[in-house]
C-alpha cells in the first residue's frame, strides 16, 4: 500500500536518475515530472521517458517555450564551453544557465504536487558540482518552499509540500555510488549538452560526469 | 530617456490593464508578459495584445500546457459558478482556482525580467477582490521575491527584482478610479470567465466587474 506520493524532477540525467530511484526506496508513489524547453540535448527528454518507464513511474512531459532566450543551451549561437579546467570554481555562472529555470521547474511541480495531492518534491540539485548555478543552492529552495506554503491550497489547509535534496551534499563519485546501490540503469542517462547522437565529451556536463564515474571507480558502459 | 524597466503581467482583466497604465505612469519601460494556458476564456489574450499595442509596450505571450488539469477555468467538465453571492467571502478557494498558477506566472516573469534587465514586475493582484485564492496574498509575494533574490543571477550579483502591487488594498472601484486618471482604455479590456462572444453577466468575474464599475460611478461601456 502506498500513500506516500511525490513528484520528481527528472531530467534525463544520472542525477535526477538517482533522485527518482532514491524516492521510490523511500516509500514513494512518484509522478516524474520532465521539461521539453526547447533544449539542444533533446535526447535527454527521450531517456528520462524512458527512465520513467523503467522505474515504473508516472510522468508527465511539460513543454514550455522561453521566448525570450539568452542561454547556451538554448540558443545555438552561443558557443558551449569546451574543456574547461575551471569547471570546479563556482564564482562564474556560465553561459548555459537559463534565467530562472529552477524557479519555473519548480513551481509547475508545485502545481502537479497540488493537483495528485502529493506533499514533497523531489530535485537531484546538487551544491557541490552545481558549477555555479545561483538556482542549485539550500537558501534558494527554502525560500521557494515558503512561497509554495504561503501561496498554495495544500499549503493553507494541509500538509505543506516539502521539497527533498537528497544529493545536495554528495559529490558525482558518492552520487554514483548510491546510484549502484540503488540499481539505477545509468546507461539511460544522458548528461551531454551538445545534443549529438553520442556524448561530445568535451562539455562541461560530459567533464564531470567522467570524473565521477572515476572518483566512485566504476565504468560508464553506454 | 528611459532606464527603468518593468516586467507587466498582463491578463486582458481590468486589474492587469489598470496595473500596465500605472507602471507607465510611475515612468518604467514596460514588457509585458501574457499567458495562454488554454483558459475557457481565449479572448482575454487577444484582448490582452490589444492593450499592450495600445500602451506602446513591448510583450511576449509564452503557451503553458498544464497536463494535469484539475481547474474548472481549464476543464470544461467542471461547472462554472453562477450568481453566486458570496462571491465576497474569501475562505472558500473557488474551482476557477489553477494549481500555483501565479506561481509559475512568476517564475517566467522573473526568467523575463532577469533576461532583459529588468528590476521589477508589476502584478494586478488585489486582496480585497481576489476571490480566495491563496496565492494573490501579500505574504506569498514576499516569499517569492525572497526566493527570486537568493536563486537568479540579478539577486546574487546586481540589484534584486522587486514586486510591485499597486493595487493591492484598492477596492474594484477604487481601481477604476484610478483608471480613469490614467486614461486606460477599459473597453479593451476582457473580464468574463465563460469565454463567449459577449460577457456572460453571471460568472464570479463578470459579478465582481459590475459591482466595481457599480462603486466606481463609471459606465462599463463595450
């Protein structure tokens, strides 16, 4: 029997992978929640369909349009970065953060929590590798927690709906690890953002998912 | 010369056209920023360009795609109220209530804002008309500002985006008032929730629209 409901954010990539394999051990009846916003890497939509498939989950795809740009990862004028030594230092922001993308994933899961009646929100953020996204931070997601109790019906009458991090403090290798554990079916995941038939290799998303999968010793069979 | 610029919800409602002629008047450069979330009532979209061409102001309409339903605005199998009475009493949350919808109205205003540099959104959000829902009081604004500040790149680096709400404590009445002076062309705008040729007369919104012009001494002329 399970009461417990959750949404989780699933991109595509081992993170929210993790994320949705970690709610459901949890106890979780999860409903995925996956953005088409008009991506380079469309191929991540495809596998976190079939991540949700695989996990058995309930998902919806939620298409949205930012008619407005600005981002590398949405505007292929603008160069991806390659190679990059410096993706560890988080003072820059870089040019693939997409204004306030967090806020609006979170506030349709807001909406989807509201509308199947479940009480937390699962997100595979993560402080340590979140190579300088102001939207990955805890004080972010407190204050966007408070905004979802004050300004939803759950939040007035019932329970407020909590939102989970569970890999906020782990690093890719300790993400990777859990992953194993928790029998994640990693070669569904897609991390690169150059959008190719194959990952580019070179990208900072393709950077830090090598080095995890070496920090926790274990071999990324496509 | 203009340097401060304004991110304007804009509904096609009276309130968010009332809102738009202020933010000028207060000497903002406006963008406005309109939603087509498969409402009943279409029209007000249109309407809602209208009013931004009349202004002079730049807009962007950005398509949402709720694929959860759950609204009687989105559902047509969801009745409507009619001549409802108690359309003052605000502790029953309506079925014209959409799951965050002024959450994620926000989330882009501020994808928006954050995009074309602007510091500030204007919202028609009114507390003594609002009809019960949550998410139109004062305290949920706050929170959201606070997250906007903490979770976007302008928070963390330049000045924060505020929230404006010039209408907060008016009465419908009193905004119409305060319409008057600033010349806004009420005949444009669009109110009724049925989303037929002409105001249906009945629904909550239309209710609410009579009594203000009503208050107001004005005549709502089409």
């Amino acid at each position: 029997m399970m009461s417990k409901k959750a949404i989780v954010l699933l991109s595509g990539g081992l993170d929210s992978a993790t994320t949705l394999f970690d709610s459901q051990a949890k106890g979780y009846q999860t409903f995925c929640l996956i953005f088409d916003y008009g991506q380079r890497h469309a191929k991540e939509i495809l596998q976190a369909k079939k991540l949700a498939r695989y996990a058995k989950s309930e998902y919806r795809v939620v298409k949205i349009s930012l008619p407005w740009g600005g981002s590398a990862l949405l505007d292929k004028r603008i160069a991806l970065p390659k190679n990059r030594k410096d993706i560890a230092h988080k003072q820059n922001i870089p040019v693939t953060y997409v204004a306030a993308r967090n806020l609006i994933f979170l506030s349709f899961a807001a909406s989807y929590a509201e509308t199947v009646g479940a009480n937390a929100i699962f997100i595979g953020a993560n402080a340590v590798d979140y190579s300088g996204y102001p939207d990955c931070r805890p004080e972010f997601y407190q204050a966007f927690q408070l905004a979802m109790k004050r300004g939803l019906k759950t939040g007035v009458g019932g329970r407020p709906i909590k939102i989970y991090m569970p890999l906020i403090h782990k690093t890719k290798g300790g993400i990777i690890r859990l992953g194993r554990k928790l029998k994640v079916p990693y070669q569904l995941t897609w991390s690169c953002y150059a959008g190719g038939k194959k990952p580019c290799g070179v990208c900072d998303s393709c950077l830090i998912r090598a080095r995890g999968f070496k920090e926790a010793g274990v071999i990324d069979r496509p």
